[in-house]
C-alpha cells in the first residue's frame, strides 16, 4: 500500500523483518473504525510477504479503538464510506453481503500463515473489541477497557467478533459479558482467559517485545501448521482432528527430511 492508500485507511504500517505492526491511526477520534480502515487491513494482510511471522495491531494515542464510527449511524451526517442507514434502502442479502465484506479483515487475522497479536491499552469497544478478539492472542494493560457495546445500542457484535470471544471465556461468561455490554478490565481479561498476558501500562512494549521474541523462536512451517491445527479443532471431531495431526505431522517429517 502506498503511504496516501495507508493515509485514506487512517493506518500506519511498519514491516521490520518477521514482524508486521498495524497502527489504527485516527486517535483525534479514539481509533473509531471506518470501512476504509477495514479495506486497509484486509490489503495489508493480503499482501504481506512469506517472511512475516507475527502481525501485531495496536491503536494510536494511548487507546486500542472506540469502535465503530457512530458517525455512520448517524443518517443526518453522510460519509464517504457510506452511510449505514442508508444501507438499509439494500434488500436484505445485499445488506448480509456487505457485512460479508466488512468481516472480511477481521476473519484474515486467523490466517494461519502468521500469528496476530493485539495489544489494548485504553478503551476496545464494539469493532474494537471484536477486533482484538480476531487476534490470536491479546495482550492488554491492567487498565484496558474492553466493552462489547452492541446490544447496549440495540445490536449484536457482527464483526466476528462472537465466536472467539466463546472459545476464550465460554458460553455464559460471553453471553453476560456481551447481554450486559460492561466494561471488563485488563486485569480481569487476564483472569478470564480473554488476554493472555497482562501488564502495568507502562511494560506493554516490552511485554510485546518478549511475546514476539516467543512466537518467533522456533521453525516457521511447524508454528503456522500448528496454528493450522488449532484453529481448526473446535469445529472437528476427535477422529478428525486425530487425522489431521497425522497429515499435518508427515508434512513436517518431510520437510525436516529435506532440510
Ligand atoms: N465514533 C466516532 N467518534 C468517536 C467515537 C466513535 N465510536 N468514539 C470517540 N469519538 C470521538 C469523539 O466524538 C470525540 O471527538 P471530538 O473531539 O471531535 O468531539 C473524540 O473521539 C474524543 O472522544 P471523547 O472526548 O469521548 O474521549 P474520552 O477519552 O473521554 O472517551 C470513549 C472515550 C469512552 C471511547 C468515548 O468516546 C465513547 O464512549 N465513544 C463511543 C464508543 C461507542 O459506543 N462505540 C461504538 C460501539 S458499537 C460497535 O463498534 C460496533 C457496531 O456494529 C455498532
């Protein structure tokens, strides 16, 4: 992406080696996503290059991201990204393939082809929060504020958000999480299994630094099919799963084989 492509997607992107950062940049207005923002992604993660290992997605300005732009719920204030009331003018499959096109960076962070990694500090509501759940891995401040808002505004996280936030902490942990919209401290995300590594503000860049010094210390190709296979397990069968360690095993003896 060109510096004007990444500018109009109100991101940054740095590529240093094995590592990819994502920054949403927009902190005048807490990070608040747009579709550009999720046009951008999508194409920093496709086009990033075979030597990337680990993909790390960061806010701006001390906050993860506040979420959707209320803006495009806003019918009296039109936006160049399309304003989501006038969305409903859209018969309903139109509607459910647009949303198709808004999760489609979200469900890229699970590409086993690299590991993501958020690191929350300040406020991950809504989209923000979903976003950091697409990530394999979340790394917060104690007092990071993850807040699943949605149905406080009389909606449902559509952002892909729903599945890994059951797989992190459960079915009734996440319906009361989501049904009663609260805010979830980072320190509380630690104990409930939704970060997997919590710190004082201040250590956060060095927690990072370690985590990606972890995830990149052992050979590439067992990493992502290893990421491959769990990804992959809660929809499988034991048999299944049984099967696809097996296959994904000979993959690595050969390729061990022929150095
Ligand atoms: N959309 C657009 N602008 C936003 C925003 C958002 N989600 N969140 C914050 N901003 C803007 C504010 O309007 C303000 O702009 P101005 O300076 O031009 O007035 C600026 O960011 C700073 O905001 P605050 O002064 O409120 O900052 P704060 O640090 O005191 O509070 C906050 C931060 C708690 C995140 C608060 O701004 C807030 O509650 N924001 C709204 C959060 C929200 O409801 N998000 C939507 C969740 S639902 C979703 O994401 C998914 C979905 O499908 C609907």
């Amino acid at each position: 992406m060109t510096p004007e492509d990444l500018e109009h997607a109100d991101l940054l992107l740095d590529l240093d080696g094995a590592v990819a950062t994502i920054t949403l940049n927009r902190p005048g207005a807490r990070n608040a996503q747009r579709p550009r923002m999720w046009a951008g992604i999508a194409r920093i993660l496709e086009e990033l290059g075979p030597e990337v290992r680990v993909v790390v997605l960061r806010g701006a300005g001390g906050t993860f991201s506040a979420g959707l732009d209320l803006g495009l719920l806003d019918p009296a204030r039109p936006d160049e990204d399309g304003n989501f009331i006038a969305v409903l003018e859209l018969d309903d499959q139109a509607i459910i393939d647009r949303i198709g096109i808004y999760q489609r960076p979200f469900a890229l962070l699970a590409d086993p082809r690299f590991i993501t990694v958020a690191v929350v500090e300040g406020h991950a509501i809504g989209a923000g929060f979903q976003l950091a759940l697409c990530c394999d891995l979340r790394i917060a401040a104690e007092d990071a504020r993850f807040c699943m808002k949605e149905p406080a505004l009389g909606l449902v996280p559509d952002l892909v958000g729903t599945k890994p936030l059951v797989e992190a902490v459960g079915y009734s942990r996440a319906l009361e999480i989501c049904a009663s919209a609260r805010v979830v401290s980072g320190a509380e995300a630690g104990e409930i299994g939704l970060a997997q590594v919590v710190v004082p503000p201040s250590e956060l860049d060095a927690a990072l630094a370690a985590t990606v010094t972890a995830l990149t210390a052992h050979p590439h190709g067992a990493v992502t099919a290893t990421k491959a296979l769990l990804r992959e397990a809660p929809a499988r069968s034991l048999d299944d799963q049984r099967l696809a360690e097996r296959t994904a095993q000979v993959a690595r003896f050969r390729a061990l084989a022929s150095g």
